[in-house]
C-alpha cells in the first residue's frame, strides 16, 4: 500500500513551483489532492500529469474571501493542509512601495490565516488533522533587499506556532517547512537591478521545489505520535 493511500489532502499555491511539486508528490504517494491556484489552464495541466485522478483542481485566489470560504467548504474533510501559496518581491528596503508591501502581506498573511483557520475548524471538529506551513529561511533570518517578503514569513511562522500551541490538545498536529532560496518562478516578479545583480552574483546552487516537496512528504508521513516541528532546508554552501 502506498504510505498516503486513503488520505485526503488540500494545497495551495499549486499552479507552479513547491505547489506544484508537492500535489504530484503526494498524489504519486497515494493521497487524494485537492490543487488550488489562480492559473486554471496550469491546474489543468498538473490534473492530467497525476495518475488514477488523484489530483482534483479548483481555481481561484484566495485573496477573494467568497472563494476562500468555497475552497474551505469543498476541502471539509482533508487530513491535511498544506499552506504554501505565496508571492514575492524584492527591492531595497528604501525603495519597496505601499502597494508591493500590501500585495505581500494580503497574501503570505492575511489570506494564508484565513484558509488556515477555516480548515483548522473542520479538523478540531473531527478531533485530527495536520496544518503544514511553508514558508522560508526568512521567518528567522533577514537577507538585504527582503525585507517586507521576510516581515511576512516571520508573520506566519508565528501563526503556525500558535496554532500549534492552541490545537495540539485536540488533535492537530503543525509542522513549518522552511526553504531557503528555491529554483521557482516566485523571484521573476522582481526586476529591480541590484536585485538581480546579487541573484547573478550568489555562489551555490538553490534547492529544487522537488526538494521541498520530499520534506513536506516526510513531514505528512510521520505518525502521531511524532510531530516534526520545524523542518528547515537550506541550499548547500549557502550557510
């Protein structure tokens, strides 16, 4: 059998990159997917690449409350949410604007709470349940020109650890997986010249989303017990 064979799970952020990876990843592990993103024509491709129709899609974007509340009633019954839906931008920490700032934290904040705490309801209800938060080397560290992408992360990271604090005792377990820099689409939002100077000049090679993906897989094959906590990925020579 395989190790997910009769579980259900829901992931955001699914149209390309660690979403992307990560719902192929489950799905060949046995899980039924649910895929959510905004780009409906690359959901699409992602359902047809999954063996035995393990991967259902259902597009939208999640800043849209009446479509969050949509995902969070076709997901009711998940085992587990993977929260990885995000977007980025770099520029100099003098130079980023009010509407990069507020597309940022909308997103990888606001937006991610509210699917999170909707689903988290369904799972307290049924007493299970397994919240995995994707989010990044930055939550703990502050790189140059990151500064809003890094106050965002910080900013979940500390809604996973509570969420962890307050659901633990019925029935819920979180665990954070936190990549550093990833070989993803996420960064071509960012055109600023010294962005893409220091991009050009770095000196390691970045992880792979497939990378992340193994670590979400080991992350929701645990069994309880066992409860990874905080799971952290960082391209080698980049320490």
């Amino acid at each position: 059998m395989l190790p997910l064979e009769g579980r259900r799970i829901l992931v955001t952020g699914a149209s390309a990159g660690i979403g992307r990876a990560t719902a192929l990843t489950l799905a060949q592990a046995g899980a039924q997917v649910l895929a959510t993103g905004r780009r409906e024509d690359a959901l699409s491709t992602l359902q047809a690449q999954a063996a035995d129709g393990r991967i259902q899609t259902l597009a939208g974007d999640l800043n849209d409350a009446g479509f969050a509340a949509d995902l969070a009633a076709a997901a009711a019954q998940v085992d587990v949410f993977v929260n990885n839906a995000g977007v980025l931008r770099y520029a100099p920490v003098l130079e980023i604007t009010d509407e990069d700032t507020a597309w940022m934290f909308q997103t990888n904040v606001l937006s991610a709470f509210r699917i999170s705490q909707s689903i988290a309801r369904h799972m307290v209800a049924r007493g299970q349940g397994q919240l995995v938060f994707v989010t990044s080397i930055g939550a703990r560290e502050v790189f140059r020109m990151a500064s809003v992408y890094a106050a965002t992360k910080h900013a979940l990271s500390a809604m996973a650890r509570a969420m962890r604090l307050e659901l633990q005792g019925q029935g819920l377990r979180v665990t954070e997986v936190a990549p550093g820099m990833v070989d993803t689409d996420i960064r071509a939002s960012s055109d600023h010249p010294e962005v893409l100077a220091s991009l050009a000049a770095r000196r390691f090679a970045p992880l792979s989303a497939q990378d992340v993906a193994q670590a979400v897989l080991y992350a929701v094959t645990t069994e309880p017990p066992c409860c990874p906590d905080l799971i952290e990925l960082r391209p080698q020579g980049a320490a």
